[in-house]
C-alpha cells in the first residue's frame, strides 16, 4: 500500500516530534513552529492523503482509519516521537497512540474534534457550515469554512485551486466514522498535553480541557490570545507547548 512521504529534519539532540496537521492544511504550515524549537530536535512532517503532496492518495473511501494507519507507517519510522497533532490531526495522533502506545514518547493535542464526547455540540458551527455549502459545490464550501475558521474572506484563491482542497473537506467532515467512538481516553497511558487557545470556540476550549481530565496521564493548557489556528498566528507559543511534553516519562507498554 502506498503511505504519505515523510520528511524529516535531523537534529542534534535525543528529541524527536512529528507533526500531523488538521484539515485545509498541510505539513509546511508548522514550519514557523519548528522555527523555535532548539536545534536538537529531529524534526519530520508529512501531508495526509488528500492534501498538499499527497492529494492523489486519497479516494471516496477514505476515512479516518485510513489516516491513523497512515501514521503508525509513518512513525515505525522515526524514534519515539512526541506526536504534535492539530484539531483534525490530534484526533488522528490521539487514535494512533492508542492503539500503537509503544511507538510514541508523548502527544500534543491541539483542539481535538471529538464528536462523541458529551462537551462537544450535535452540531457544530463549522460542521454544519460545511454541511450547508455542500450544494454550492467544493469550491465554495473551502472557502466558507477558511472565512470562518480566519475571520475573514481568503485572498488570492481561486476556485480552480480551492476545487480539490474542498473535495478533501467534504470527505473529511461527513466521514461518518467520525461520531464513533476511536479510543477510550480512560486507557491511553501514554502521557497528552491537550490544548487550546483563549480566543477559541467555547466546544473546543472545554473538549480539549475535559478530555484532559479523562486521560491518566493528560494535562492542559491554554494559549493567551490564540484561536483555532495557533500553530500559525503563534508559533512560538506553540513551540513551548511542544518543548513541554519532553517533560513527562513515557508510561511502558503494558
């Protein structure tokens, strides 16, 4: 079966992380985060199917199975890795420590979406925004959903180019795997850091909090002033999260 690539950046020091990035998006945009980091961290990133270099990867079937089997390949790879996982791509790095807790030093959480935990809505705001813009085509369901996650419109995209990163949000948001249940936070040993900014939506500041609670080994934070995109209007603050999670001992696998 054909993985993401992956690409790495090697450091001087025993610190590995890699990066699992969320959904209209790609693994280049943390590279203002890797920027503050000390330069003994072995660094690597990779596109998920459906995006950036690994657009044709993907196909109607994908779902997020597909994407946590993605980056246990990936992570057999590297050396115990803290995983640094944003909104979509924490839950993805949230599944993959569960089922594979042997492969991963630490998790950082950023906004998780988890439907299935009681503190997040029936309906949310940019779930149902995507759900609503569908008809308008792809295009235009992208561009909704990057006006309402920046709070403003998106210059300088057109829609031919918007076509097929909407192709992938679509698929991604109506994945109906996504309201089941993929790991029992009361389980995960592995230690987690979950996150979330101050400027956030409510749903995801409290999810990212309480779910915290629930894991043996999870803590919080909250990054001043931040919203859902922290890892790019705060890269810095976001590198000190990240340096935080070389704090906590790995549990061994039981």
């Amino acid at each position: 079966m054909i993985r993401p690539a992956l690409h790495s950046k090697r450091g001087t020091g025993p610190h590995s992380l890699l990066f699992v990035h969320g959904t209209m998006d790609h693994s280049a945009t943390f590279q203002p985060v890797a920027a503050h980091l000390s330069p003994g961290w072995t660094i690597s990133g990779y596109d998920r199917r459906g995006w950036g270099a690994s657009r044709p990867l993907a196909d109607d079937q994908t779902a997020l199975a597909d994407h946590v089997a993605d980056l246990i390949a990936v992570a057999t790879r590297l050396r115990q890795p803290v995983l640094a996982g944003h909104s979509y791509g924490a839950l993805i790095a949230l599944a993959a420590a569960a089922q594979r807790p042997d492969l991963f030093r630490a998790v950082v959480a950023y906004e998780p979406p988890i439907p299935w935990l009681p503190w997040w809505p029936g309906t949310a705001p940019w779930e149902q925004l995507v759900h609503d813009t569908i008809p308008q085509g792809p295009a235009a369901t992208a561009r909704a959903l990057q006006q309402a996650v920046l709070g403003r419109p998106a210059l300088g995209t057109s829609d031919a180019q918007l076509h097929p990163d909407g192709v992938a949000l679509i698929r991604e948001m109506t994945d109906p795997t996504l309201d089941k249940p993929c790991f029992d936070p009361g389980t995960l040993h592995t230690p987690v850091l979950t996150a979330s900014g101050s400027r956030s939506l409510p749903h995801h500041q409290h999810t990212a909090l309480h779910l915290a609670r629930l894991l043996p080994a999870g803590r919080h934070e909250t990054l001043e002033g931040a919203d859902h995109v922290a890892h790019a209007t705060h890269p810095r603050q976001f590198a000190e999260l990240l340096a935080q999670s070389t704090t906590a001992t790995p549990t061994p696998t039981r």
